[in-house]
C-alpha cells in the first residue's frame, strides 16, 4: 500500500519540479514548459512523461505556454504552442570562431559543439538546467532558467577560453523559426518586428514573432550593448551573419515563415578569460520588461549571487548586506517590504530576518520601472569554529599603510 501511494507523489513531485530523462532536460513552470534536447537546443528528443502539454504532431517538447495564465484547459486558445516543432522544428545555438562557425540546432539533428545536460536544480521560485560543452579552445556553459510563474524563460551563457592564447573574432547567437499558431490554425507565418536594435540608449535588444489569428507573442531579447537581433532566413547558420545582419532584417517588421534570432559579438577572449551573457524567450508580451531585466540584473547576498526570483538562505538574526547588480538604466530603487531593512531606498540594504521574507526592489529610470525580486531565507547554523591564525607581514615600519592581515575561512561562521 505504501508503494501504490508513493509512486504518484513521486510523479507529482517529478512533474512539478522538473528532471532529466534519457539525456533530455524538461522544465515545467506553472504556465511554461520547455523542453530541452542533450546538446542543448530547445525541443526534445523524446516524448515528455505524463503531465505536460506537448503539441504539434511530434509528441515531443519545444516550449508551451498557458499565457491566459487560467489553466491548460481553459480560455481561446486553451495554451499556446509548441512554438517551434511543427514542420521542420528549427532552433538552436551556433558560434562563429575566426570566420568557423559551429551549430547545434533541430533537435540535435546537426551536432558541431560537443556537451551534455550536466545538472538541474529546483528550487520553490526556479527550475534550471545547465548544459555543458567546447569547441574550437573554448568551454561554453549554458544554464536556463524558469522562473515557477513567470511567461519567459532565460538562458545565461558563460563562454570560456581554455587554450593558452588569445582566441579572436567571437560571435554566439540563437536562432528560432516560429511556429506557435501552425497546431492551432495550420499557419506557419507570423508577424515579426525588430522592436529594439542596438545601440541605444537602454542596451535593448528585442525581435518579436505575433501569431496572424489569435495574436500569440513570442520575443527573444536582451539588455546588452553585445546584442544584435535579426528577422528572415530559416536555417541561420553563422552567427557573424546574424550580428551584421547580412541577407536579413534588422529593422522594421515583416511576415512570413522565417526565423527570429539574436546574436551577441563577443570579441577576442584571453587565455583564462571567461565572458558572461543572458538573452530570454519571452511569452507574452506583458512580462517583456521583467524578461529583460532578468537578462541583467542580479541580486547579491552575503557574496552570493542570485538570478531575479531566486531563494537564498542568510544567517537568522545577523545583518546581511543585499546590492543590486548591472542595474544600467534604472537609476533609482526603492524596496519593500520594509521588514528587517536598515533602509528601503538604494541598490545596497542591511537585512536582519529570522523567518522568510521576499523581497521586490522597484527600479526607475530613462527605461521605464522594472521589479525585480529575491527571497531569503533565514537559517540558523552551527556554533561557528575556532578562528585559524593570521597570517600577515611580521613587522611593520613606522608610518607604513596598506598592510593585509588575514585568516582562513572559518567554518559555520555567517559572515
């Protein structure tokens, strides 16, 4: 009896929070589910389990989204999706390496880029995987995260060098054929636009997709100077291209069958030099200012840094120092509640908790109001350990500064 009743919590409890089957990644949100294939693109390989909400003819997952956000059964249409599978399902990521570039894209139908899924984490407030792999000397992590409630999803990449010289000339992009209204009416075309084209003012980079029936959105964008999008082609395949624009849209609007995409110009990577980035699918075009932001600021806790709508655990009862990071535009912050807050205004604050409390920091400025949020967690720790000794210059001249004294981390201590 206790099997026959586990067996369905376990499945709850899968499906709410994500996991990995046969190499393959599955992301359920509460109104967003993604699906993402072993080298990384988005769309399955493989039938999803029980629970989701695949549609297109494939059976597998690409993403879905219950934008209505009033339940997968509910509303005209019910949920939107898949937004790329149908057809000939095309999405994925390539670099451009001094003039080589290198794909992963339909469902890992063509492979240049070795790697694989190496971790998920759940979370109350997220779900994410990480996908790992290299190419041409360098290491390129890629982790996607949704937030539980949120209608987009963020992928952050951190591009590596791991040769022992400069590697120069290094472009990334994404690129997608938008699909989202064909299970539903039959049509593969979609009203694009180039809403944001850097540079400008805001480092805003946007390319939209509108479903022609029941005007279904999907955006892909960042907040970073790096960032060009493009709209036209299908099967992009060189990300310098998609940077530069060549044969493609980079202003404007235009409907048809065709491929949106964004491509980051990252430059010449030292040896060890490492490079970080974000870009979002977006959903729904309510949340495009959320999404955005997401794509940029962060939240640092105790020395931790934390995406927006993350959960972080502090120590009950001890000050902590909460700063807002890459905040660009948004130049005044106000925060609240105002509990265990030594001050509700600035990018920095003081948090003394000892039970949970989320936060929402509220930012103004040239770009219009974003909020971003962080939840903490506080939690009581063992009985610091015995301090090591210091280490330091053993004499010191009369006058002299800037002497550094220190000592090992101590274990259980807060701060």
């Amino acid at each position: 009896m206790k099997k026959i009743l586990l067996l369905p919590l376990l499945l709850l409890i899968n499906n709410l929070f994500g996991q990995i089957v046969s190499s393959n990644a599955f992301l359920p949100g509460t109104y967003v589910e993604v699906g993402m294939a072993p080298c990384g693109t988005f769309g399955s390989s493989i039938a999803p389990p029980a629970g989701y909400h695949p549609r297109g003819g494939s059976g597998r997952l690409g993403f879905v989204a219950d934008v209505g956000q009033d339940g997968w059964a509910a509303g005209t249409p019910n949920y939107v999706g898949d937004y790329f599978l149908p057809g000939s399902p095309e999405e994925g990521f390539g670099l451009t390496v001094n003039g080589v570039n290198y794909n992963n894209n339909q469902v890992c139908s063509e492979t240049n880029i070795p790697g694989s899924i190496i971790s998920y984490t759940t979370t109350s407030s997220e779900i994410s995987a990480v996908w790992q792999g290299s190419v041409a000397g360098l290491s390129i992590a890629a982790r996607t995260y949704l937030p539980i409630n949120s209608l987009y999803f963020i992928t952050e990449v951190t591009v590596t060098n791991t040769s022992a010289s400069a590697i120069n000339n290094i472009y990334y992009m994404r690129n997608v054929d938008p699909d989202h209204e064909q299970p539903l009416t039959g049509n593969f075309a979609t009203a694009n636009a180039v809403v944001y084209q850097n540079p400008n003012a805001c480092n805003q980079a946007l390319v939209s997709a509108t479903g022609l029936t029941y005007g279904s959105y999907l955006g892909l964008g960042s907040i970073d100077p790096r960032a060009h999008v493009t709209m036209g082609g299908f099967s992009n395949r060189s990300a310098i291209s998609v940077w530069n624009g060549t044969g493609l849209f980079t202003s404007g609007t235009h409907t048809g069958d065709e491929a949106i995409s964004i491509s980051f110009n990252l430059g010449s990577l030292a040896a060890n030099e490492a490079t970080t980035f974000a870009y979002a699918y977006i959903l729904n075009a309510s949340q495009l200012t959320q999404a955005l932001a997401a794509t940029n600021i962060t939240f640092e806790a105790n020395g931790v840094t934390y995406s927006n709508g993350n959960t972080g655990n502090i120590c009950s009862g001890t000050p902590v120092p909460i700063n807002l990071s890459n905040t660009g535009t948004y130049t005044s912050w106000t925060w609240s509640p105002a509990t265990g807050l030594n001050t509700t205004v600035g990018t920095s604050v003081l948090a003394t908790l000892t039970s949970p409390v989320t936060y929402i920091a509220t930012g103004t400025g040239a770009c219009g109001t974003v909020n971003v949020s962080i939840t903490l967690n506080p939690v009581i720790v063992p009985t610091p350990g015995n301090a090591g000794p210091i280490t330091g210059p053993s004499t010191a001249s009369l006058g002299q500064t800037n002497l550094t004294y220190s000592i090992s981390p101590v274990t259980d201590a807060c701060l």
